[in-house]
C-alpha cells in the first residue's frame, strides 16, 4: 500500500497565504531560498508582504524585530542550519530577549536534507532554540500538522520556532485532527511502551508500534509537536502508565525533544528512557532515506529501542 | 533649541551619565560623552517624540546601537522629561535597577525604543523600523546611533545594504567615529578609519561632520531629510570621553570608574551651568 506524501513545507506555504488573506500585516521574509520554503508562494501571490533579504540571515533577523515593533507581523524563514545557527544571537538577544513577535520557520531541518552534506543538515535547532526564554518551538509531523502550528503562531504573542524538513514525508494528520500548542497529541493507546515523537519521526513510530503488536507488545505513541512549552501532564501520564519511554527524533541525542523528555521525567517520574536520536555525530551527503537508516532513524531502530527500555523496567 | 541651550544640555546630560557611573561604580563614560551631542541634539532638536506618550505610534525612534553608551541615554531621556518624576539615583548596573548594563526595551526605562549590546545589529533592526514605516505610509524617521568599532560586525553591513536597496531614506545612520574601540584604536585593530568611504561605496546619502558641534548635527539631518531615495549616513568625527580633561582620547577610559579626586575635576568641568 502507498501511503500519501507531502513535505511539510507546502504546509508552511499554505499557512502564509491563509493568514495574509486575513491579516496584510502579516509579511514574510526570506534569505534567498523562498522556493525551497515555501515563502515564495506569498511572493507570487501577495508580492507586497514578502521580503527576500538576501544571504545574510543575521539581518534578516534584525529587520524582522524593527518589523515587528512597526506593527507587522513578521514570518522569518531560510534554511534551519542557517535561520538557527547563523543568526542565533539575533534571535535571542533582539528577539527573545525583548519577546518580540516574530515567528521563525527552519527548513530543510534534519539529516534526510539528503545530499547537501553535513553543513546543511539542522541538528542542533532544536535545542538552541529551546534554551531561550520567550520562544515556543514545535517540531510538526507532517504538511498539514505544519500548517496549524503555523496559523498557530499567528494567535500568540511572542517568538516562536517551527522546524521541518525537504522531503515528502508521509501524511499522518488530517484538517479534523486536532491540534493546540503546547498539547501532545496521543496517536495510539498502549500500555508496554511510549513512543514519544515529533518529526517525521512520529510515522516511523506509528509504524512501530505495528511490529511491536506482532510481537504483543502494546506500545503507545505520542506526537509532542510542541518541544517547548512541553506538555507535562501528558509525558508524564504516559510514562506512569506505560513505565518506560522511547523518544525519536531527527535531531541531535543532546538538548533536542528527548532531552526535554528526559528532564521533564527526572523532574516528575523518573523512568527508563532509550534516545533515538542521532548520536553526537554529524551527518553526511547520501539519500535521504539512507542517511535516516545509517543514522538509525527508523522503525526498527524504534522497535529494539522499546525491547531495550521494556527489559530495563 | 538654540545652540547655546542645546550645548548647555549636552553638558548637563554628560555630568549626568558621569554621575551615574560614579555612584554605581561601574560603567563605560568613554564611549557615553563621545556621543553626548548627538544624542542631545536629537532628543532635544531633531526628533518628534512625546516624553510623556513614550509608545506614541508616530514618534521618530531611536536604536543605541553602541548599548554600551547607555548612561548618555538614560541621562538624556531622564533630562527630557521621560522619567516622571526626574530620576534623582539611577543605581546603573544594579541588581534590581530599571537602568541595566546595557539599554534593555523591557527594563521599565520610558523611551528605550530597543534593546542592544549585541553590537553591529543597530541598523538591521533600524532598517525594519524604517520599512514598517513606509510599509504603514507613516511619515517617521528612524535614528541609529553606531560606534565606529562595531562596524566590524558583519551584521552591520547586510543592514546597510539592504537599507539602500530598498531605499529606506526614512533612515539615518550617525557612526559615532572616536577612532577608538575597546582595545586599541581603530587604525590598530583593522588598519583602516574609513567610515565614510565604506557608506559611499554601498551607495549612502553620506556626510562627515564634527560630532560635537550641535549646529552642524542640525544641519546634516535637515540636508539628510532633504535628499530622498538612499538612507543616510552621518558620519561624526568625536573625541572619547569628550568633555572631562582627564578623559579625552584616554581609551583607558572605554570602561571605567572616576576616582575621588577625579569626580572632584568632573564637577568643577562638567557641574553647575
């Protein structure tokens, strides 16, 4: 069976329509690569609300904070490794520092970006932005998850950080799936095991959770699209009930959503806790599906890691 | 404002900032009094503001791109009436005080129309300013105040060339120019002063003048909202620590205290009328 794909950027791109059609002070803003992610499509379409600021991310971070305080509301986006590392201290001492609303899309985020290599591929977005106050981050599972964290952002006041990837990747929600910053969205009851996912890492563990059945291990899965503010009530219901964690992620082990998980448990109900992740290393040029598989972000990995943490309990 | 009231407040705002560094004990009155003039001369000539409407949507704004200067700030706004009542103490760089190491949007100040400190990112930021401004069809100028060093952050130079590519001439840009940065001088660190060659060359509305004459600050500004289609550089020739003898183009005094005996000096150069 062929399961449906879309890359989560078109979800972005839709988003930015919706919300200028609504709101003219709505502007987006990109570094060069607007066709990659999507704001170009605000370009075609509504040309007077969008900005290509060129190869030079730190000011368009900059231009973005005198945008806001001029009373637009701007929607920043170029590559994560870029929008992330590059102008990082824009973000956190114009942006964050000053709670300014600006939102912030990362793309081509994760090492399935495929061939561009290392240098290209974001896996350390997701903490550096999680460890600023102010900011919200949310990792989508898909194009249309993509889309209501994106209409989302338009609703709060404050700097907010959204992550996603190049490749088509399979669809997992729908427009009737619910979704609210800062909730974890429960995917599939268990009892054995919880998988808690964000990324296209959530359809890896969907798909797990089915191997697991095969083998009568009930695993539950939970997509925790929003890294940050992370939804305690929920990791913590999960682990009580289930008494050991999975998480997976395309990100680095350390500081990413795992980490979150991690010291959300420490904190509330320690409980064993197995990371997939990629493990403290760069990445490399290759295929995006065999750089996840090489890297171990995959179902099976999924699988032996819930084997592991169940043993562990 | 007549020339000799504004010298008379530049002054006033330089024992001020002075003040603030001698009572806290801490802080950069180098860097403060190079910029005194310009900062007086926009607060008390240039701009429209509303001391008492600090978030007036119309206000011209203004970024400290050189935050570490703030103590000339805060002394300015103080002195023109954004504190009410008039701050007597300003406990600078104090657990607790409104008035941070560096100008901080959300620290209580009235009129800190942005947060810096980070340095080189004044004119991006200027610029967002600048384009909202245009965007909205409002007719407000945006003023940046940058210190020669921090045009080695290369921030500042996607910021100018954005700014002249999209024709933000609501922009005005003053390089406080004391050819000293933290360290050493300028010509030392990278081997070239030359402010006003690097505007021309992105395509800048640019004019060198003397950074403590109020009435040639005045002008410049008139000519630069006279001349349409390129943003505006300024570039101002000043003196490190102008105004106290013991300071001037002394870059020990980039960060610094006064001693007893020094603050003695201050009142007699800087204090009464």
């Amino acid at each position: 069976m062929s399961v449906k794909k879309i890359p989560m950027r078109d979800g972005y791109g839709k988003a930015l329509l919706e919300l200028i059609a609504a709101n003219p002070k709505v502007i987006a803003l990109d570094a060069d690569v607007a066709k990659s992610t999507r704001s170009g499509w605000v370009k075609d379409k509504f040309p007077d609300n969008f900005i290509d600021m060129g190869i030079a991310e730190q000011d368009l971070a900059g231009t973005a904070a005198g945008l806001a305080l001029g009373g637009m509301l701007p929607f920043t986006s170029t590559y994560a490794v870029f929008m992330a590392g590059r102008a990082w201290d824009e973000i956190r001492t114009t942006i964050c520092y000053n709670n300014l609303n600006v939102k912030i899309a990362g793309a081509h985020a994760g090492i399935s970006v495929g061939p561009d290599g290392a240098t290209h591929q974001a896996l350390e977005d997701v903490a550096i932005m999680r460890v600023l106050p102010n900011m919200t981050v949310v990792c989508p599972c898909d194009a249309e998850e993509t889309r209501k964290a994106t209409l989302a952002f338009a609703k709060i006041d404050g700097p907010c950080y959204v992550r996603f990837g190049r490749e088509a990747v399979p669809v997992v929600t729908d427009e009737t799936t619910p979704f609210e910053l800062g909730k974890a969205r429960l995917c599939r009851e268990g009892s054995d095991v919880a998988i808690i996912a964000c990324g296209a890492m959530v359809y890896e563990s969907l798909e797990a959770a089915k191997v697991l059945a095969d083998e009568n291990i009930s695993a539950e899965v939970i997509d925790l699209h929003t890294v940050k503010p992370i939804d305690v009530d929920a990791v913590v219901a999960a682990a009580k009930k289930c008494g050991c964690v999975v998480t997976a992620e395309e990100h680095q082990i350390f500081g990413g959503m795992g980490s979150a998980v991690a010291e959300c448990l420490a904190k509330n109900f320690p409980a064993p806790q197995e990371f997939i992740a990629i493990q403290d290393t760069f990445g490399e040029s290759g295929q995006p599906q065999e750089l996840m598989d090489a890297y171990g972000l995959n179902q099976s990995s999924i699988v032996a890691a819930a084997k592991k943490v169940i043993a562990r309990k | 404002m007549e020339t000799a009231a504004l010298q008379k407040v530049a002054r006033r705002v330089r024992f001020e900032a002075v003040r603030m560094i001698y009572e806290g004990k801490e802080g950069h009155p180098g860097p403060a009094l190079s910029c005194a003039d310009i900062v007086a001369t926009l607060y008390f000539d240039v701009m429209n503001i509303r001391p008492d409407q600090p978030d007036w949507e119309d206000r011209d704004r203004f970024i400290l791109s050189k935050g570490h200067g703030c103590p000339i700030w805060y002394a300015t706004l103080n002195e023109r009436g954004y504190n009410n009542p008039k701050v007597e103490h300003f406990h600078l760089r104090e657990l607790g005080s409104i008035f941070q190491g560096h100008p901080s949007m959300h620290s209580g100040v009235p009129g800190i129309d942005m947060t810096t400190g980070s340095l080189g990112n004044g004119i991006a930021i200027g610029a967002g300013m600048a384009y909202a401004a245009k965007a909205h069809h409002k007719d407000y100028y945006t003023y940046v105040i940058c210190g020669d060093g921090e045009m080695q952050e290369g921030v500042t130079w996607e910021g100018v060339n954005m700014a002249k590519g999209r024709g933000l001439d609501n922009l005005v840009v003053f390089v406080d120019n004391n050819g000293f940065q933290s360290y050493k001088t300028i010509e030392f660190t990278i081997g070239q002063n030359n402010m006003a060659d690097r505007f021309r060359a992105f395509g800048w509305h640019t004019q060198e003048i003397n950074g403590h004459d109020v009435e040639q600050i005045k002008a410049a500004v008139t000519i630069a909202k006279a001349t349409s289609g390129s943003p505006h550089a300024i570039i101002c020739r000043t003196v490190k620590g102008k105004g106290l003898s013991y300071m001037e183009n002394n870059n020990k005094w980039h960060k610094g205290v006064p001693t007893e005996e020094q603050w003695e000096i201050t009142k007699r150069e800087l204090g009464g009328e």
